[in-house]
C-alpha cells in the first residue's frame, strides 16, 4: 500500500471507481459526530438541488407516457424506432450529413454505451488509448475486454488538448480507438473546431477510430462552442456517446445512445451491424416509457431551459474560481468552459501532515464533512476534482470549509 496507511483503504489500481472513493469518503464522514450538514462536490449529479431541475415538457412526456398503457412491455433490444428516430433528427442538427436511424442503439444511460463500443472493439492483443485524466469506467470496461490501455495525456498548459504527438507514439497496428471526452469530464474543458479537426487528421492517419464521449454536449459557457465529433465521420469513424442524463438533468432516467456517426459507412456493412445488434439482444435498455417519451423531450423542450442551466453553470464556476485564488495551495490551470466539473492542482509542499491526494480528500471529508474526488480516481495524483453543478450557497459553504482546512494545515511559516 502507498503511503503506509494513507490509501484510506482506497485501490489505486485498474479498477479504480468514482462511486466506489466517494462511498469510501461517505463513509469517513459518517464516522465522525460533526453535525455540519455534508455538502459533497465530488458527483456529477444536479439534480438533488432545486435551482437544478429538468423541464416540465420532459416530465409531463415520461408521464404521459406511462399512463397511455401502450408502453408497459418489452422494446425492440436496439430500442423503439421512434426514439432512434428523434435522436437521429436531434444530433442531426449539428452535421454536415443526415443520421438515420439504423444509426443509432439505445442504451441504458452513457455507461452502457462505453460498455458497449469497447465489446465492439476488443479482440485479442487490441489497446485503446484512453485520455489522462479522463473517465475511469472506460479502464474498468477495458479491463473486463482485455483491451489494452495506453494513455494520453492531457496538457493543461493548452487548456487539456489531446497530445496529439503521444497519440502518433502510442497508435501501432492493434490499437482500436481513441477515446475523445468533450466537453470535458473531469477537466471542464471545450475543444475548439481547429483542434477537433486535428485529431480527426491524426486518427485518420493512425487508422484508427474515436469514440466520442459528448454526454455533456452542448454544455459550454466559455469561448468555444460545442462542436460534435461526428462532424468529421466522412474524415474517420466515429461512435458518438451520449445521453439525457446532463443536458436535461435526469441521470437516474439511464437514457443514451451508441451511435455509429460513420457517414462513409464502415459501420453500415451487414455483417458489422448483425454483430452490434446481436450484442444488443443480451442488454437490459432504459424502462419502454422513458424511451416512448424521448421524440416530445427532444422535439418541444424549450431553449429557454437550456439557457438557465448554462447560466447557472457559469455562475458558479465564476464562484468556485474567485474563491480558489483565495487558497495558496490549490491552483487552476483553467477557467471552466463547460460541463460540470474542474481539475485543480494540489501544491502538497505547502501543507502540513498530508501525504497526497488521497489523504487531503479523506481528512477533509473527516474534518469538514466535505467530498470532492481525489484526482488519483480519474488519473492525476496530487490533483482534485471538483464539481461545481450544485446550488450556489452549497457550494459557498464547502468552499469555505475547503479554505478553512487548507489554513488550518498550511505549514507554519505560510500560514494564511
């Protein structure tokens, strides 16, 4: 064990889990006899906050639905061809060609569908690349494939580009894809259209394809827009993730996608789409009524709704990156520009009786009955994530008990 004691019983092993060190974190506080209300940054989940809610049109569909009795049994395996359908027409919008809806699988939330484009991949002495940091389920899933995982990492002096140089490196005759996050989790980043076009080349040149993690697409609020990845499928193949869960604030819905944005059509050849869909008929996908009421959530949800939560978003990366100027041993190498969640860099030098990133997340939860997410668990020692998707006071407080913790263990000469 790292450190002597201080993993805090957590594995920093290949089958490192977010869920798995926030439970273990929980746990820590519930130890303790603080009566500090718990205020947790470290789950990418809004909707337990009220200034975080999904839309009425999305309520009254699933609703509607239900109560029609007309979707109490099974649905196709690949999902209802309505849903196919309307999420076709939905990312549609935003290429240069049109989807169909053969493109498209339904899947049981984002994670099913990472699930299901490494099955699709994997074959004997295959690797992946996988950015760093990045999203531990697709090591998790990797594992259970016996894909190999190489990593990329992302530069934070370049506002967490992709290196493309390590990606010419790494990509050899059995690498399968590479995996592109964007808007970003964990990092909070958006890729320009330029460097998006950059990877498509370099995996265009590599010959190999990308999976497209956009579950929080068109969640930017900084200088660049949300480009898809699939508007460069006529360049190189894509698979494009995705799902309700973010943009309409319903993880616990479990709707997404596995999309096979390939306009030049590698992924339409019969023998390819048999496999997936034979796939498909082992899988367990989202309850038939969430699926009947996605074509009235995409098609009526008003843009309105979509413009408070930015704004929202915006906001409190504005308070989260005002408060950590405040905090010496805590930096940011970037402004949030999208999605949910930020890296900061721990300066342990500065502190006293802590180890690394671990130990910090654990003896702050202990201490201030406050959770974020050691960076370890998503590929960076002697980083933290934080997740700013809460409401604003919440977020206040646990910034303030964060300040508070680090003065308290800043090293006697730097006291603050």
């Amino acid at each position: 064990m790292e450190n002597g004691t201080l993993n805090h019983g957590v594995d920093t092993g290949s089958t490192i889990t977010i869920k798995g060190i926030l439970s273990l974190l929980m746990q820590n506080i519930e130890e303790q006899t603080s009566k500090k209300r718990v205020i947790s940054l470290g789950m990418g989940d809004p909707s337990a906050y009220s200034c975080f809610h999904t839309t009425h049109v999305a309520q009254e569909a699933v609703v509607d639905a239900l109560q029609s009795d007309k979707f109490n049994g099974y649905a196709p395996t690949v999902g209802l061809p309505q849903t196919r359908r309307a999420i076709a027409e939905y990312l549609s919008r935003d290429l240069p060609y049109k989807l169909s809806s053969d493109d498209v699988f339904i899947t049981s939330g984002c994670t099913q569908a990472i699930d299901v484009s490494l099955a699709m991949l994997a074959h004997p002495g295959a690797n992946i690349l996988l950015p760093r940091p990045g999203f531990p389920i697709y090591e998790l899933c990797a594992g259970f494939r016996h894909l190999e995982v190489r990593y990329i990492d992302l530069l934070p002096d370049k506002g967490w580009e992709v290196d493309l140089d390590a990606v010419d490196v790494l990509a050899d005759q059995n690498t399968v894809a590479l995996v592109v996050i964007n808007p970003g989790n964990p990092c909070g980043n958006v890729y320009s259209f330029e460097h998006l076009k950059k990877i498509a080349e370099t995996a265009k040149k590599n010959k190999i394809l990308i999976i497209a993690d956009e579950v929080y697409g068109h969640l930017a609020f900084g200088k660049n827009p949300f480009v898809p990845m699939g508007v460069f499928g006529s360049e190189v193949p894509v698979l494009t993730l995705g799902s309700l869960s973010k943009r309409w604030i319903v993880p616990g819905w479990r709707l997404g996608w596995f999309v096979t944005s390939d306009p030049s059509g590698m992924y339409r050849e019969p023998k390819t789409v048999e496999r997936i869909k034979k796939y498909f008929d082992i899988l367990g996908g989202p309850a038939t009524f969430i699926q009947a009421a996605v074509p009235r959530i995409l098609e009526q949800t008003d843009e309105a709704f979509f413009k408070k939560t930015i704004n929202l978003l915006e906001h409190a990366s504005d308070i989260l990156c005002d408060t950590i100027k405040e905090i010496p041993c805590i930096t940011c190498p970037l402004k949030p520009e999208g999605s949910m969640a930020i890296m900061v860099k721990l300066n342990i030098s500065l502190l006293e009786d802590i180890s690394d990133d671990i130990d910090f997340c654990f003896k702050l939860a202990k201490e201030e009955s406050v959770v974020i997410l050691p960076g370890t668990a998503v590929g960076l020692k002697n980083w933290v994530r934080i997740t700013f998707a809460v409401d604003s006071s919440f977020l206040e407080e646990g910034l303030r008990r964060t300040k508070s913790f680090c003065q308290r263990h800043a090293k006697q000469l730097l006291r603050y």
